[in-house]
C-alpha cells in the first residue's frame, strides 16, 4: 500500500511555510491591505508568473489566507520551491522569486509579502469580477431538449448541453453589443464569446463591442486595457479601437491561444491569461460620440473554439493616486471627424 511505502513522507519528514500577503493599491487604499481569501501556493521553481498553471510534473501545496492575510502551508514534501498566489478581486499572479529549500521537519516564517497587482492608472469602467471565472455573465437557459434535471435550480448554470448553441439564436445576425453604464454584464454580456453556426452548417467567428464614452481625454496619455481571460479553446482575441475594419491589421492580437475545452465540457475557467493593451489618447474621442472597442475572435472551424472572459477594465493614464483629479482636454477636433466617430452616438 502507498501509505506504507517509501515514498510517503510522514509529518516529521515534511516542512512548513507560514507568512502574511497584503495588497497594495494605491489607487483603491492608501495602506497596504490584508490579503483576505487569496489562494497562496508552494509550487516548483519557475521562470515565469503564473508558471505554476502549467507544472504538472511535480508537487504543488496550496492554502487560503485568513481575513487578516496569514496563511500556513504544511505538510510540504521536501523539495525546491517559489511561492505563488493570487487574490479573488485582483487581476494578476503574485511570484515570490526566492528560492525556498523544504527539507525534513523545516519550519520557514516568510514574514510580509506585499502584491502589487497591474495597475497604470484609475479605473474608468469596468466589466464582471476579477475571480478567474466566467460565472457572473449571463448564462442562458438551455435547450429543453437538452436539459440535465440534476443541474435545474443549481448555482452552476453552466452544467447544461448546447449552451453553445444559444448564441447563435440569440444574435442570429450582429453580435453582442456591450454599452457602458447602461448594460449589465449579468443579463447582457454572454458566457463565452463563441462562433456563430450558419444556415449551411458552417462557422463565423464573432466580433463583439463594448461602447463607452469620455467627458475628456488625455491626448498625450497612454489608456490600459486589461483583458482577463478564464478560458480559451484554440482561440484568437483580436483587439481595435474605433475601427471596425476586421481585414486591417488590430492594434492587439493574442495569437493562437488555449487549449482548455471548457466549451464543450461544460466549465466555467481554464488556463488564465491576461493581457495588457496600451491605447494612445489620440485615438480616443470625447464628448457624446462613443468610443468602440472591438474584440474579435477570427477563428471558426468549430461551434467550441472561444473564449470565456474573466474581468475586463479600462484605465486612464497614470496620475496622482493621492489627488485623483485627472488634468483633462477636450479634443474637439476629433469629436468632428467622422473617422473616428462610432455609428452609434
């Protein structure tokens, strides 16, 4: 038997590691904050954040924190490690570089840690909850021809067949319009961005938009877009802004990512990613006209490839976080050209 063997260390073979993970924020608190709920990880030496996603040679050894950030991983094999975590309510990974040596019976108190998540600017809109999941969107009912009982009334919605399908019956024609502080990311923003099946059988990839406006901008200024992602299935995020042109070449391309399945198998997350798109100010219009930003996933030899979104957020350009007053400029020559303006006011 396995626990008889060997190979199965017992407590007095194994190690510890303790310590406290704050949050740092400057632009939500002043002071560093505990770190209530974050999921904090022993996983081998990486060279990367986030590389502990993609370990699956090796022990890994995770634990909560509690309300006040303290966290205690036990039991731990001996082994060569660095500490990862991340935070629900927060973009991004925490990787703590230094190298941790466990052997037999090691106890190791790693004191303070702060994170400091990805953050250039104050928030100016936002769109579902940083949690690695896709949960919080609007997950339709599922065809009743389709339906598993066991899942009727349960909180994960998404346990249902052919949900997929549902897509391409609720925007037969255009895709998802997402309108800033009009719509609601529960009821309006779908699961998954996936293909749209056609009378012929075939796929289309979709183009979604989210449309926003700015009382002012910063022309000289670099916005942030942060797109987190909870799952991508052979999928493409192409990104433009106030260009609707699919064949020009998009100011972002994420490639060929993913390979997660959660589509077809009925999840909610997979592998995360997030990346980071810088806009320039100059193409940004202010006033009543909306600005459009464009996501287009391309890809459509299949009703499964797409992806899931986790959390997206628009930043403004960096400034006094302590102040909060952003020195803005009309840009009234660009509210008149029509090449920048959206069809839609």
């Amino acid at each position: 038997m396995f626990p008889r063997s060997d190979d199965y260390l017992l407590a007095n073979q194994r190690g510890n590691v303790t310590g406290k993970l704050l949050i740092s924020d400057k632009y939500i608190f002043n002071d560093p904050i505990p770190a209530n709920g974050a999921h904090v990880g022993l996983a081998p030496k990486g060279n990367v954040v986030g590389s502990w996603q993609r370990e699956c040679k090796d022990y890994q050894f995770w634990t909560t924190t509690d309300e006040d950030g303290y966290f205690s991983i036990n039991h731990i094999c001996p082994g060569n490690y660095n500490i990862h975590a991340w935070v629900p309510g927060f973009v991004g990974n925490y990787w703590n570089e230094a190298d941790i040596t466990v052997t037999s019976g090691f106890v190791m108190d790693m004191g303070e840690m702060v994170f400091e998540p990805p953050r250039d600017g104050p928030t100016l809109w936002e769109i579902g909850i940083p949690d690695r999941s896709a949960a919080e969107f609007y997950v339709p009912d599922p065809n009743p021809k389709y339906i598993n009982k066991l899942y009727l009334n349960h909180p994960d919605r998404f346990r249902q067949y052919g949900l997929w399908e549902r897509y391409s019956e609720l925007y037969p024609n255009e895709d998802l319009v997402y309108t800033v502080g009009e719509s609601d990311y529960a009821k309006d923003w779908f699961y998954a961005q996936v293909t749209r099946k056609k009378e012929d059988n075939t796929y289309q990839g979709t183009t979604w938009k989210i449309k926003f406006k700015l009382d002012s901008i910063h022309l000289d200024g670099i916005y942030k877009l942060r797109v987190a992602i909870a799952s991508s299935t052979y999928a493409e995020l192409q990104i433009r802004v106030n260009n609707p042109n699919t064949n020009q070449q998009p100011l972002f391309s994420s490639g060929l990512i993913g390979k997660d399945n959660s589509i077809a198998r009925h999840g909610i997350h997979g592998l995360y990613w997030l990346f980071n798109v810088d806009i320039k100010g100059s193409s940004l219009v202010a006033g009543d006209y909306y600005n459009t930003i464009y996501l287009t996933q391309p890809r459509n030899q299949s009703p499964f490839y797409g992806i899931m979104y986790d959390y997206i957020r628009f930043e403004a350009p960096p400034t006094n976080p302590y102040m909060m007053d952003i020195q803005t400029t009309k840009c009234d020559k660009m509210n008149k050209d029509p090449k920048y303006l959206d069809d839609t006011r």
